[in-house]
C-alpha cells in the first residue's frame, strides 16, 4: 500500500480491511513505528481462533464434524518436515535434486538454512520460533515485501506475533513456500485469519471454500459470527440458509453457546427462523448461562436478564402456544412478573395491552415441492404394500434441505396410512421419521414430514425410502422424469436397490419431495 507521495505504508495495509469494531480497539494496542506491533491485534481477534468458556476451552474443530487433527499434531508434522528439509540439504549438491524451482523452494519451508528472519507465534507459553526468508516471503505477501523492503521496514532479525496460532501461521508458509494447501478442522479458522492479515487472498479463499464445506448445523452460528468479523459476505449467506432450514438443530448446538451479542440479535431478529419460538427461548437462556460464566457472573436469573438487555425483546414470546408459554417461559423467572401478567393479557383479553415484545409470529421458510411424475393413476391390482420398500435415488446442483415427501393415498375413499420414511447417503441414515396421514381419496399427495429437515450437499446421491401401511390399492405415479428443475434448483432421480415394491424412475410411490433452497 502506497501513501500520497508513493511511499510503502506497511502498518495499514490489512488493518484497513478490518471492520471499525476491530480498528478502535487495535489502534489503542499496536505501537507506532513497531514491526512486531504491526502484528499485535486486539484479543477479539485471537478468540477467532480458541473460544474460551469458563467450564473449559473449545478448539474450533469441535464445531466440524471432519475427522479431528489437532493444531499440536499439525506442528509436530511440520517439525518432521523441518527435519527432513535439513536432512536434504546434508548433500553439497542438494540444488540438483530437484528439477523445478518450487521442489527446491519448498526445501526452505520451516529450513535454518540461509533464513534471515525468525518469528516468534503464538502466546506466551505456546510460542514456536520458526525461521524465514525474506525475499521468499516478500514474493508471496504484500504485507511482508512491505515490512522488509519498504520505505518504513525495520531490520529486525527476530518479529513477536503473538496474536497467531503458530499451526496456523506454518500453514500460510507452507503455501507460500511449496504452494501447497493444507487445512484441517481445528486450524481452519486460525490459517484464514492469519491470510487475510497478511493478505494472502488465494489461501484465504480456500480456507472459505473449507468452511462452506463443512457448513452443517452444529457450526453454523459460530461460523456466521466469523464470517461477519471477517467480511465474508458469501459464506455469511450460506450460514443464514442452513440456520433458517434447520434453526432447531442449530439453536440447540454448542456453537450457539458461543457466538457474541451481536450475532445473537442478529439471530433473534431474522424473520425466517423455521422453529417454534419455545426453542428460540430455551436457546436465549442458555446463551445467556454462557455469556455469564464468559463475564465470571455468577449463573443467577437476573443475570441472565442483564447479559440478554434488550435482546430479550427480539424473542416473539406472544407467539408462543399458551402452553408452552405458561409451562415454559412464564415460570423460567427471567421475565418480570408485570411483564408475565401483560402477556397472559395479551393472550386472553379482548383489549391487549402494549408489549416490548415482537407480537408479529416469523414468516419462517416456504417449503417448496419436486413433483417427479406427469400423471398419476390406479388399478385394481395395484399400487399394493404388505411391508415393502418404495424408493427412490436423486442428487441436486445445490445445497438443500429435505424437509419431508410427499406422498400418494388410497384409491378407493378415505383410509389412514402409517408411514416410516428415511433418507440415506451411502448407507447410512441420516434422517428418519414415523409418523401417520390421513388419505381422502383422491389423487393429490399428502405430506410426511422429518424431525428437523434434513441437509443435502450437492452432486451426490441420496436414497429417499417409505415403508406404508395402510389401504392395499392406492395411486402411483407415471411418466415419471429423470431429471426436474424447480426454480434454481435441478433434481436427477434414478432407480434403487433399496425399492422392492415397484417404485423407479418411470412410476410408483414417493411422486414428491419437499424441500427449503
């Protein structure tokens, strides 16, 4: 980054793309003028990375559900690297080993060997001092050209990071010295940090080509919460539609527990929340219980009062049921006894009074439908049962959730159907539900509907099963079509070997499913 007169300002260059909430409070922290302070950021920051709570610390990969690799074991396997670097370069010709200058490059990674530079990562009891290179570093970040060759650099042999994990700042290296990625669970958001402060944009975009990947339920709140803080506006937008379709799931995760006021108004206030106002409470609660032991208040009610503030007021409590109001809310002592008596009022009075509180019930998701077959009919002899499996694979273009199928009735007057539906990926269930509907004879599809909908990652396919019972002649589909566009979604369906009553691609059961894109 250049100043009016052309000179290299190397302090401004990322602190520039920090949102103004993060600026003010570094600007009191860093020291002018200071290499080193150049990387001091605020503790904000550094909670990115380790998410402390006062019962115990959580790494960000437990908020993943990819098979756990711990930040130490990552630098244990750089060190083995270093190892073998510094075994390599034993040879006098170690140059003619390799026939490419990024082989070679990539001999230097975490290497002694003619480094010119050392940084010292990580907090005070977990530093790691690992070596560098200049020119090599300058190439790969404008950060550090500016640092070492610009007007302002200071030549200093040894540069204090302290707010980066030093798993994570070995990784960015690894990229700029060998060009190679190398991401895990637990030091995904600690290597995107530490590439967006030395503005290393293509490592970066990785690592939210990572996350958006790992995007589930579980992770989902943490994760808007850093995309926020760190201006990924598309990765913000994938966490809002898997917290909107499957808000339950994600209210009642760990993760929820640990996002800041912020995000949790933000949260509190989204219109297309799908899920009952009583779970949107009990979450409010438990976030609070958290953010006292974060503030080492004791876990009282009226602590729990003060740390929501007027956050408690985003919650629609006058859309709860009765019932789960007067068992659920009115009894938890966090409202206050004319508050509890306006909004039993509100419930029950003719004239209601006037309530803080949102009165106006969430728009929640419109579920949208996949109808796979032209015409329907029925015969004499068929569509028939007796505990067989109807089933069906498809595969969409796009992250969506299944929130249930539609399904086909009796052929001959009104009949009640019990009805276990299951939703598979390579075997293994990932959603399940039994439950009843009831069929009024004619041809129009009934609703079966899962627990919580159920996430479908793109390009991959999904066996989508019912087992009825119920009347033995029923409708079916026919002219069934392999492939089904509804809106910017494109649904691919073939038979299974799971179906062993009939259903396929051309004709049978399952004519519909119903999802939220």
């Amino acid at each position: 980054m250049v100043d009016a007169k052309g000179r290299n300002m190397k302090c401004l260059t990322f602190f520039l793309m920090l949102p103004e909430s993060v600026k003010s409070k570094s600007s009191k922290g860093s020291k002018k003028g200071s290499a080193s302070g150049f990387s001091k950021l605020p503790p904000v920051c550094y909670e990115i990375i380790t998410l402390k709570t006062k019962k115990k610390k959580k790494m960000a990969g437990e908020f993943f559900s990819t098979k756990k690799s711990t930040s130490a074991s990552t630098v244990q396997r750089y060190q083995q690297q270093n190892l073998n670097n510094n075994n390599t370069i034993h040879c006098c010709n170690w140059q003619g080993l390799y026939s490419t200058i990024r082989e070679r490059n990539a001999v230097m990674f975490n290497n002694e060997l003619m480094a010119d530079v050392h940084f010292v990562v990580g907090q005070p009891e977990e530093t790691q001092r690992l070596p560098g290179h200049k020119y090599v570093l300058a190439v790969g970040s404008s950060v550090f050209h500016a640092m070492f060759y610009g007007e302002l650099a200071e030549d200093k042999d040894e540069i204090s990071i302290p707010d980066v994990e030093p798993a994570a700042f070995l990784a960015m290296l690894k990229y700029i010295y060998c060009d190679e990625i190398d991401l895990s669970a637990d030091t995904v958001l600690a290597t995107l940090y530490v590439a967006k402060k030395y503005i290393v944009p293509h490592l970066a975009r990785a690592c939210v080509n990572f996350l958006e990947t790992s995007l589930c339920a579980k992770n989902a709140c943490i994760l808007l919460s850093q995309s926020c803080l760190f201006e990924e506006p598309e990765l913000t937008q994938r966490c809002w539609e898997v917290i909107d379709a499957q808000a339950e799931l994600a209210l009642k995760s760990d993760g929820f527990c640990d996002i800041d006021p912020k995000t949790l108004e933000s949260i509190l206030r989204r219109e297309t929340l799908n899920a009952k106002e009583i779970v949107v409470f009990e979450a409010a609660l438990k976030w609070a219980e958290a953010e006292c032991q974060r503030r080492d208040l004791a876990v009282s009610i009226g602590n729990k009062r003060k740390v929501l503030g007027q956050a408690v007021y985003l919650i629609r409590i006058p859309t709860m049921g009765l019932d789960d109001f007067a068992n659920g809310a009115a009894q938890s002592g966090v409202l206050t006894l004319n508050e509890t008596n306006d909004i039993f009022l509100w419930y029950t009075a003719a004239k209601k009074p006037d309530l803080q509180f949102v009165s106006k019930p969430r728009r929640g998701l419109t579920p949208q439908k996949c109808h796979r077959f032209q015409s329907c009919a029925y015969r004499s002899n068929q569509w028939r049962y007796r505990g067989r499996c109807d089933s069906i694979q498809f595969a969409v273009d796009k992250r969506v959730f299944i929130a249930g199928f539609g399904l086909y009735g009796s052929s001959c007057g009104s009949a009640e159907y019990s009805a276990k539906i299951e939703l598979k990926r390579q075997g293994v269930i990932l959603g399940q539900n039994l439950s009843k509907y009831f069929s009024d004879g004619s041809s129009n599809t009934f609703p079966v509907w899962f627990e919580h909908p159920v996430q479908i990652e793109p390009d991959t396919f999904y066996t989508a099963s019912v087992v009825l019972d119920g009347n033995e002649l029923s409708y079916f589909g026919q002219e069934g079509m392999t492939e089904v566009q509804c809106g910017k979604v494109t649904f691919q369906f073939q038979c299974s070997s799971d179906s062993t009553n009939g259903t396929g691609v051309q004709g049978g059961q399952i004519p519909e499913l119903i999802f939220y894109a």
